[in-house]
C-alpha cells in the first residue's frame, strides 16, 4: 500500500483508522515479552562473536587504534538505533523499520528494507551455525562428529525454541545475555586487578608501556584501522531488534527508551573498555583471529580451563545470535507478506501466535548453509559473513532515511514526534549515512575480501528489481484492499 493511500485513508477516517492496527502485520501477536526480556535483547545484540571471537584478529591488525574504531561505530550505533526507539514510540510494530520504510518510502522501500534485512540475517544464521559447528569441535568428544551435522543439530534446537512462543524466546535470550554480561565483567575485573597489580602477562608487564613499546596506538598506521570498520559494524548488527521486539511487549513507551539510551554506556563499557584492557595486558601482535583474545590473555596468566569457558561463551553467542535472527525474520516477513511483498505463507501464526511461516523460510536459507559446511567447511563462515556486512549496512541506511522523512512530516504537521526523540536532525541521519557508505566504498581497499563483496552490489540489485517485478501486483492489490478496509 503506498504511502499516499495510507495518509488519505487516515485523513478521511481517522477515529477508525486510530483503532485499527497501522500495520495489518501487528495483528495477532502476544505481548509476552518483559522489560527485563527487552533490556537484555539490547544488551545480547550489542555483545556477540564480534567482541569474544573477533577482537583478536582486529587487534593483531589494528593494535590499540581498534577501541576508537569501535567508539566511533558504536557512536553512529546508537544514532541508528535512537533513530529506531523515536519511530517506535511514535508507532509500535513487529514489522518494525519495515513498516515504517512502508509509511514514509512507500512500498519499494519496504521491499527493499525487508529482503536485504532477510538477506542479512539469513546469511548471519549460516555464518552462525558454522561458528556453532566449529567451536563445538574444540572439545574432542565432538571433532569426529561431522561439521555439517553439528550445524544441522544447531538449527533444529533454535528452531524448535523460536516456534514454541515468543515468551521462550525471550527467556533463552535473557539468559544468553546474562552469559555474555557476567563473562566480560569477569574478565574485566581480572584485567582491572592485572593492571592494578603490575602482575606479568606472558612475560609483558601491563601498563601503557605494552602500548608504547609496540609501535604504539597506531603501530601499522591508519588504513588498517579503517578497513577494520566493516567488521566492527557487523560486531554491532542486531542492536536493530530492540524494534523488532517493541511490537511484542506490553509498555513499548516506558521499555524501549530505557533499553536503547543503556546502549550507549554498554558499548562504552563493554567494547571499548574490553579493547582498552586487552591492549595494556599484552601486544597486539600476540592476538590472534584464530583465538578469543580473552582466551590468549587468561591463557598466558596459567587460569585454568580458560580455553573451555571461553569457548562455551562463544557458543552461547553464536546461538544467542542465531536465534536472534529466526525471531527477527519472522517478524519482518509476516509484515511483508500481508502487504504482498513477501510469500503468503510466511505470513501464517501457529497457536502460540508466533509466526512460523517466515522463520521456516529463513531456516530453509540456513539448510542451505548446512550443505555449504558439507561442501566448503574451511570457507563457508568467510564467505556469507561478508554478504551479511551489505544487509546491516543498508537497513541501518533505510532507518537513517525514514527518520529524515518521519522528522520532515513532524514539521509539517502531519505526524508528532514523541518527547523521546534523536537529536541534531537532519544533520544527525545525513551524517550517518555517509559514515556508512564510506565504510562500504572503503572496503574497496581490501582486494582479498572486501571488493569481491562489494561486486555483489549488482546481482543483489538485479535480484531486487526481478523480484519486485514479480510481486508488485499483488503489493497493488493488497493495498488497494488495505485501502477498501480503512474507508469502510
């Protein structure tokens, strides 16, 4: 339905148009998900793999300069998902940026948000089970086991958790968060007492001399820190569910705000300071992409069983991450599919009125990722990680974008802005935007992995077009009956 028809339907019947869902995809739904819930879905999508797994590989290649790659992403984070909690509170939806993409850009941006959403977290699941397969194999009882069927095992217990109620889901991911929360903040303290203490760190004392002594903040210059930034983007990638989740909890008014202004001190906290602590415990080159760094500094100081604790955390975030996604998807796609722009089926509920439709077809992808781990397990986490970075990239730009028209509108009287607002529009969102571009035209420079992502701009976009070609009548009749229900 296009935003035309939307605001003169509104026009003409506001009264029902008030009492009816604003997203003919929101109806339906529990509202089981608590505070307590929100709170630490926002938390889990800012700590993930990018932190516990990914940190070591950028260190080794950034050195201490990665903690202000991380701030700064961090910072243009919380812009984004600021951005986010404003639209929610103006209007609550499952479909989230989706259904907002639908009000304020019109059914082609809707389309466009929800598939390379569906794009990201699809290939983000296959990158997850690949992990999951992987870091299981680090205890021998599981390393005769194939990679492939450790990856399926994976998703048929997150799939089974997704599709029993969305208050499960809730709780799994509750405790995932409190996982990852309470392992970092044990870390940190340990680091704190190193530090405090002068104790040595595999024959390094810490203290800013680590730094110094090792080519200091910037010790290959600055191009390595920028080309970094891709992967620190993906780090932050589900911070974007707090939206999603919004449609699905009692209060969205007193729940979302607190939740996104925590993500600014969480980052700050829990990112950069992490990346603060492990570059005054030990050199950068000392880290490893093959290892957690958390791992490579407990593992210097003779703690015992460090490597298997990490390793369960790490699988915790994988399977926080990837459950994650089937909840989001389904989401996403049951909006679209009521406008047409989606399969009929993915709008279906099961009793539980979760929308299994959706999360079966964003399975369907990552069963496709279990033959990828059969046929190239080596590669297959390098290569899908790297389409992901295109998906979160542009549907961070897509909320950007229905921010500046949602902000426009409010000036013109059409639409209010609640009190909980992003501040500094427009310059705030056209900042961003190109913060984000930049990232993705900088990855140009990395011919290894980098560029061959970004060639796939052009299939991508020809897949969108063929695909809009073959859905727009029906998006044109749906919305014309939208329009038929909203005047009658």
């Amino acid at each position: 339905m296009s935003k035309d028809a939307v605001d003169t339907a509104q026009a003409a019947t506001r009264t029902d148009a008030a009492q009816a869902p604003a997203d003919a995809g929101d109806a339906g739904y529990s509202k089981d998900l608590k505070a307590r819930h929100v709170n630490m879905i926002a938390i889990g999508g800012a700590i993930g793999t990018g932190l516990f797994l990914g940190a070591g590989g950028r260190l080794h290649n950034a050195g201490p300069a990665l903690a202000f790659a991380y701030l700064v992403c961090g910072i243009f984070a919380f812009f984004v998902v600021r951005a986010l909690g404003e639209l929610v509170l103006y209007r609550p939806s499952s479909g989230s940026f989706v259904s907002y993409a639908r009000e304020f850009l019109g059914e082609k941006g809707a389309y466009v948000a929800g598939w390379m959403y569906f794009l990201n977290w699809s290939t983000t699941g296959i990158a997850d089970i690949t992990a999951i397969a992987l870091y299981t194999h680090y205890w021998s009882m599981f390393t005769s086991i194939p990679q492939w069927v450790l990856a399926l095992v994976a998703l048929a217990v997150v799939l089974a958790v997704n599709l029993i109620s969305v208050k499960i889901f809730g709780e799994m991911e509750f405790w995932f968060a409190i996982i990852k929360v309470a392992t970092l903040v044990g870390f940190m303290l340990i680091g704190v007492f190193l530090l405090a203490t002068r104790h040595e760190v595999g024959g390094h004392t810490p203290g800013l001399s680590v730094i110094n002594d090792h080519g200091g903040v910037f010790p290959h210059g600055l191009m390595p820190v920028v080309l970094v930034m891709q992967g620190v983007i993906f780090a932050y990638a589900a911070l974007e569910l707090v939206g999603v989740a919004a449609g699905e909890t009692a209060e969205p008014e007193k729940v979302v705000p607190r939740a996104v202004n925590s993500i600014m001190w969480r980052v700050g906290l829990f990112y950069v300071g992490s990346v603060v602590l492990l570059a005054v415990l030990l050199p950068g080159s000392v880290y490893s992409a093959d290892e957690s760094p958390f791992v490579t500094v407990l593992s210097k100081i003779g703690i015992p069983a460090a490597g298997d604790v990490m390793n369960l955390v790490v699988l915790t975030a994988a399977m926080s991450s990837l459950n994650s996604g089937l909840y989001s998807t389904g989401r996403i796609l049951r909006s679209m599919a009521t406008a047409g722009s989606a399969p009929r089926f993915t709008a279906r509920m099961n009793r539980s009125q979760v929308p299994y439709g959706g999360i079966l077809l964003t399975c369907a992808v990552c069963v496709l990722g279990v033959g990828l781990n059969y046929l190239m397990p080596s590669q297959a986490f390098e290569i899908v990680l790297n389409v992901a970075s295109l998906g979160i990239v542009s549907t961070w730009v897509i909320i950007m974008i229905c921010h500046l028209v949602f902000v426009r509108r409010a000036k013109a009287g059409l639409v209010t802005r609640p009190s909980f607002r992003l501040r500094g529009s427009p310059a705030t969102e056209i900042t961003t935007i190109a913060f984000l571009l930049a990232v993705l035209a900088l990855m140009w420079n990395d011919p290894e992995v980098g560029r061959k992502t970004l060639l796939l701009i052009p299939v991508i976009a020809a897949m969108l077009v063929a695909g809009w070609f073959a859905v727009r009548r029906r998006v044109v009749r749906n919305g014309d009956q939208e329009l038929t229900d909203l005047t009658k």
